[in-house]
C-alpha cells in the first residue's frame, strides 16, 4: 500500500521515524506550523496540496500513485473542514489538533484539559518550528519590530504579541519517544518560571502517529471519507464526518 501524508513540521521527527519503520510506502508533503492560527489559510494550503498532487497525477510527474492520501492535523480550528476526496480517500485524526495527536488520544487530550485548564503545551516539534514565548525569543522579535516600524510602535506590537500570556497558568512538556532533547523541557520549565506557570511533563504516547503511516486506522479515531466525499465537522465528540459532494 501507498500512502501520502500532508502534515504541519510539528510532527517531523515523529512521522518521519515511523514512515521508515513501515510496512508500507510512505510519502510526506510538510507544510508551515502555525497555519491553524489563520483556518482560512490553512483550508487553502491544504487544497492546494491535494491540487498540486493532482497536478503532478495528470502530467505524468508521479510514478505511483497512492491508495490513500492521510492528513497530519486535528480539526485545527475548523482548517480541515470543507475539504473533499477525489478519486482517492482521505484519512484524518478525529482530534482538536495536534496535541491530541502527540498526547496519543482525544480522550487522554480532553481529561487533561480537563483537570489542567489554561495550559500552554509544548514538545520538541513546537520548540523547533513554532515561536515560542522566551525572553530570547521576545527580544528577537522587538528587536525586528524596531527594524520595521521603529521603537515605539516595537513596543506597543511587543505587548500586543504578549496578550494571550494571561490566558495561561501552567507550561506542560510533552515527552517523546522518538527524539527528546535534555534542553527543551528545560527551556519549557523556564518559560514557565518566566511567566509564574506551574511545571508539568507528560509523556506522549506514539499510537495514533505510528497509525498514520502503517494503515492501522479505525472509524473511532480516524474519519476515512470515502471518494466523492467532503469533510464536515460535527460539533460533537465525533469532530468530524464525511457527506457526500452533491
């Protein structure tokens, strides 16, 4: 079997161990991190993934192709929803996003959340892609802003950038067991100590990445919309469903 993942970076230590583990033959198109900040964005780039793959298919570019095409993201804000099977099935998590993933379950992302509201959750793909909110970073950051706009307005932009911190009370870590640096849950512990957050560390659970690319998905975990579908969310613990293109 062949199968294609579109996957956010976050995931690249991970999906790239276990594509190598795999039965089966296993391609991956990265996109940026952070487009489930913008869903509209995110929508867009995902289509025109699947376009260009298609692209590739009509004008004999692709030696194979393959027999399902799996996307590396949760509901992200909605970023997914919308977009439709062709002529070869999609496969997604039926998670929120991608701490879900990492953390191995929706159920297990959703207990947490529960007992642990307010949590700023890092791991090493985040700290290796994302902007992450230390003090180095910060005045990286200020030090473009005065470049661009000058002082003042590097500042104003500078509080604005540190609004959401307020919406936080605890930095939890989350393990890995395909790579786990010594520095990052360190830099995770003093962001914050940075902040007054309260220190958590979890371990992640691999299952549902290990999943993606052996084949290995179920309707509980996975939504597999079949050909000529188009992705629906169900605001339920569902998340999403698969209807037919009218």
């Amino acid at each position: 079997m062949r199968i294609h993942i579109i996957a956010c970076r976050v995931f690249s230590r991970e999906l790239n161990y276990y594509a190598s583990q795999s039965p089966h033959i296993v391609d991956i198109t990265w996109l940026p991190q952070g487009l489930h900040d913008t869903p509209e964005k995110l929508r867009q780039m995902l289509k025109s993934t699947l376009d260009d793959l298609y692209f590739q298919k009509e004008r004999q570019m692709l030696k194979h192709w393959p027999d399902y095409i799996v996307l590396g993201y949760g509901l992200c804000s909605n970023g997914i929803v919308g977009l439709e099977s062709r002529d070869i099935p999609l496969v997604i998590p039926k998670t929120d996003d991608c701490i879900a993933i990492f953390l191995g379950s929706q159920k297990r992302y959703l207990d947490l959340f529960e007992q642990y509201n307010g949590t700023y959750w890092l791991n090493s793909g985040w700290i290796e892609t994302a902007f992450i909110p230390s003090k180095e970073m910060l005045d990286k950051r200020y030090k473009e802003y005065v470049k661009l706009y000058g002082e003042e307005n590097a500042e104003f932009l500078l509080e604005q950038d540190k609004l959401w911190i307020k919406n936080y009370n605890s930095c939890c870590y989350i393990g890995s067991s395909v790579y786990d640096c010594p520095d990052y849950p360190l830099l995770a512990e003093q962001i914050a100590n940075e902040y007054n957050w309260e220190y958590r560390r979890f371990e992640g659970e691999s299952r549902l990445i290990r999943a993606m690319t052996e084949g290995t998905w179920n309707d509980t975990e996975f939504l597999i919309c079949p050909c000529n579908h188009r992705v629906e969310a169900t605001y339920d613990n569902t998340k999403i469903r698969a209807v037919p293109i009218k």
